[in-house]
C-alpha cells in the first residue's frame, strides 16, 4: 500500500530548494519529499528540524509510538523519572545550546553530596562515609586511568578528535577494561570499587568493555572524577526530557508520522524510497537516526558497507538495565558500588524529599526481574540489607527492537576498526546517531551534534543538485 502524506509546507519558503523531480510521487497523490528522516531521538529531532529550517519537506518516521527514543521521562508516585537518558551539562555544548534556545530550567540530582556510602569488595559489604569512600574512587581510578604514566591525558588530548594519537590509541584499543583491571596497580579493594564503576559504564561484562571508551569519558571530563559526577550525574531537565525533544519538533514545519517502524530502505535513480509496514515513501535524501544496534535490523538496497552492519550487529556491548527503586525508608543521601556479577553496581539516592527515599541505580546484565519487588528487593539487598523496595520501575531497552542496547560503550576494537566508517554517508543515506557522534558519544549531546551534522551533509547534497539543475534548465 502507498500511503499519502500531507506535509505542511510554507510553499514560497521550498520553491528554491524542493527536489521536485526527485521527489515525484510515485502514486499520483503520493509523496513529495525532500527528506526522510527514520528516528525521532535527539539525533533524528535535530536532524528533521534543521532540515525543515532550510525550508526542506522533511517526513520524520518513528516506529515506536512515541518520540525520544532513549529518553523517556514519566511520573513514579509523584517523582518525575527519566528510563533514559537524564543528565546534561554546560560542558555539553550541543544539548546545553537548545536546552537554553528552548528556555529549560535545570533540576539538580544529589549526586556526590556528602552522606553514606556502601560498597563490596572481596564478597564483603563495607559500609561508611561518602567522603572516605569517593576517596578510595578517586585512587582507584587514577591508577586505573594511568596507562601512559599522564593520568590518561595523552590518550584522547582532543577527545572530539579521536585519533589524534592514533599510534596510542591503536595499541590500545586492544584492551578491554578486565584487560586493564588485571594490569593496574592498586589493592584488591581498590580494583573492586573501580571495577564497580567501569561496569555502571559498559553495562555489561567487562571483558566486552573498551577500555578506551573510559579514557574518553575520563578525557571530556578533564580526568577529574568531580566533573564527571557534575557533568553525567547532577544536572537535568527539570521540565524532562520529552520537553526538549517536543519543542524540537514543534519548532519547525516537521512531518512526523508514528508508529511506522521502517522495514526498507532503497536507494534508487534521483531519489530513495523507504517502506514500512504500512506505507511507502520517497524523497531526495535519508537520515537513518537509529541506533547503531538497530540498523542493521533495517534492509537497506544497495547493502550498506560492511563495516557499519558488522559495527551494529556486535560494536555497542551494553545491556545492563537502569532501575528506580522506592523505598520505604528515608535512607538519606547514599551510594552505593559493587563489582560485577553484583546484580546492582552503581547507585545512589535520587530523591530524598518524598516520603521514603527513591534510588537510581545501574545493574548488571542478568535474569532478574526487576519489575518483580520481591526479585529487586533480593538484588538491593546486596549493598542495602535492611531496606523495604515498595515498588520500582525500568525500561528494558535491551530487549526492546528499536535500541537493542543502552547509551553506547564499544568493544575492544570498534573504536579504531569501524569508528570512522559510521557517520560515511552512503549515496542519498545519511547517518545520524548519539551512538557514532565525535564528542559525547553515548550521550544526548552526541545524538544532538550528529543530527546536527548529518542536517549540513543532506543540505550540500540536495542544494547542489537544485543548483545544478537550476543552472542546467537556464
Ligand atoms: C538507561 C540510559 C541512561 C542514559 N543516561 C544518559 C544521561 O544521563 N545523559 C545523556 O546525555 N545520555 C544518556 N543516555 C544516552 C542517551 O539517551 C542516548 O545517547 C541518546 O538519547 C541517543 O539518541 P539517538 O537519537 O541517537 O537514538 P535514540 O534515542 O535511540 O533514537 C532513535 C530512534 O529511532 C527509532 N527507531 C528505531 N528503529 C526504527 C525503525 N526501524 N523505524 C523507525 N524508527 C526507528 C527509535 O524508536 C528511536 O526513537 C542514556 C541512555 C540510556 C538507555
């Protein structure tokens, strides 16, 4: 079936730029279209608006019911949470830019606050202050993040240029973060309390972990465990998420039609058609916005190269799971870390003003369900014995089709052997994406920049081709 699509247009605004002869319908009453966009995240959001700001009709596909994509924020008993996600920063330049644009306030997390602390090492659970604990953090991951004798420093020196010391970077890409765990130096307490940080960051086993895409983070927070508390952990949108992804949207003439899951993608003469479920579209120029583990679950004609499906199908390795908590208990400001296969590995206490307290925490890939309370509970009690979990909440995005993973954390590899291939347009299609960004890759700020970037690359292609033709028909 091909179905029509109404796309509102300020027609004197298009006349210089619309493609119509490659855009024709291809049924009478059909589509005309300069851009399609597949995806309604941050990456695809920005994507379809600066396109649309270009005076471009651009249709934005979304398969899910919903935009955001990993972001998702919602009420819990009246705490405002975010499955997704959650922090940005000032020293995110892409997100803090439309954070202001679109007139936002900020919400502060109580992170790093003085307080209580639990963490296990050795199978056993310490409990103390904060303040001694993020001591021991700090020690542990500086010797950890010590792999060139300069705290990490000359690894990623320009860390939106990641191969600026591409000989470094090479050798290292080798290592996965168990690699370097088993290399550092430090007591056998220390190597625990990191390792219970670097699984919060590849939610996953660490050997499947880079090592690198620590040093990354270390880097764009100026290896200073403070910042990376302030910038990945403290700051959010206090109106949510789906705010700043709504007002995106609504800020310029954007088509955006959901619940149409693209199944195909084909690039033809003069233009590209995109098949879902339930109809047919064409236009001069794609973005495909999805995420990396996705895209290679689409069909894309001619294949796309290799290295970018070989990158989706195994280049992003998390599939942890992060869960709210709601106690019964005012359990006051607290984190908590513990090592994997410890089910919960990093956490701490969101929200200390409601009645009881309201835990975030960040778990380890497993089979259980924390939707169950009796199952979370279990898993909790690990670093919080006497605690009454009263309800809790999380999105499986793992198990979800349209991620397939969480933020991105890459292999051992993937950095120097697909990295540069993932954001190469492949004739008409453009890739988009928080997951291939150059900066805050993993992060909203980089799903922000890359849309913003594969905007730029679908307007020199299709103004050239107006100019061309423009000139050609004089
Ligand atoms: C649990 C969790 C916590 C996080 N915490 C933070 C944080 O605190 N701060 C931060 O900055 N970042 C965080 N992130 C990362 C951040 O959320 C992502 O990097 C960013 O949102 C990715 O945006 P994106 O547009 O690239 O991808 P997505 O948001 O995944 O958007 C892709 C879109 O494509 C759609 N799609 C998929 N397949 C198809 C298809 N076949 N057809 C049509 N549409 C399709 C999806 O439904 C989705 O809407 C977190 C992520 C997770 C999962």
């Amino acid at each position: 079936m091909i179905k029509g699509t109404a796309v509102g247009m300020a027609a004197g605004v298009l006349a210089s730029k619309a493609l119509l002869a490659n855009s024709s319908p291809i049924k009478s009453g059909g589509n005309e279209l300069d851009v399609i966009v597949i995806g309604a995240g941050f990456a695809g959001l920005t994507a379809a608006r600066d396109c649309a700001k270009k005076g471009y009709r651009v249709l934005l596909l979304e398969a899910r019911g919903r935009i955001g994509g990993r972001t998702y924020d919602m009420d819990f008993d009246g705490d405002h949470i975010e499955y997704g996600g959650t922090w940005i920063h000032w020293t995110q330049g892409y997100v803090w830019a439309e954070f202001a644009r679109y007139g936002l306030t900020l919400k502060e997390s109580p992170a790093l606050v003085p307080g209580s602390a639990s963490w296990i090492s050795q199978g056993k659970l310490h409990e103390g202050q904060a303040a001694d604990f993020y001591g021991k953090m700090i020690e542990g991951i500086t010797a950890f993040s010590d792999v060139d004798g300069q705290g990490g420093r000359t690894v990623f020196p320009r860390p939106y240029d990641p191969f600026f010391n591409e000989q470094l970077v090479r050798q290292l890409d080798k290592l996965s973060l168990a690699d370097r765990l088993r290399e550092m130096k430090g007591s056998p307490e220390l190597k625990d309390i990191t390792a219970g940080l670097m699984a919060m960051g590849c939610a996953s086993p660490l050997e499947q972990g880079a090592f690198l895409d620590w040093i990354k983070w270390w880097a764009l927070n100026d290896y200073d465990f403070g910042h990376l508390g302030d910038r990945q952990a403290r700051f959010k949108i206090k109106e949510g998420t789906g705010a700043l992804a709504n007002a995106i949207l609504n800020d310029a003439s954007v088509k955006l039609q959901v619940n149409e899951p693209v199944s195909e993608v084909q690039q033809v003469e003069g233009g590209v058609i995109v098949r879902t479920s339930t109809g047919t579209y064409r236009a001069g120029a794609v973005v495909a916005a999805v995420p990396l583990a996705v895209l290679d679950s689409i069909k894309f004609t001619p294949s796309l190269n290799t290295v970018k499906r070989g990158a989706s199908q195994t280049g992003n390795t998390t599939t942890g799971r992060k869960v709210y908590f709601k106690l019964k208990e005012d359990i006051g400001a607290w984190t908590g870390v513990a090592a994997p296969p410890n089910p919960v590995t990093y956490a701490f206490t969101e929200n200390t003003v409601s009645p009881g307290s309201l835990i975030v925490s960040f778990c380890y890939p497993g089979d259980i369900d924390f939707h169950n309370v009796t199952e979370a509970q279990r898993a909790l009690r690990t670093l919080l014995p006497d605690v009454n979990v009263v309800a809790t909440r999380c999105h499986d995005w793992t198990a979800d089709p349209y991620s397939r993973a969480e933020w991105c954390w890459f292999r051992p590899g993937t950095l120097t052997g697909t990295f540069n291939e993932l954001s190469r347009p492949e004739g008409r299609i453009h890739f988009a994406s928080g997951d291939i960004a150059q900066g805050w890759r993993g992060f909203i700020d980089g799903a922000i920049e890359s849309g913003m970037l594969a905007a730029r690359q679908v307007d020199e292609q299709l103004s050239k081709q107006t100019t061309t033709k423009a000139s050609a028909g004089a």
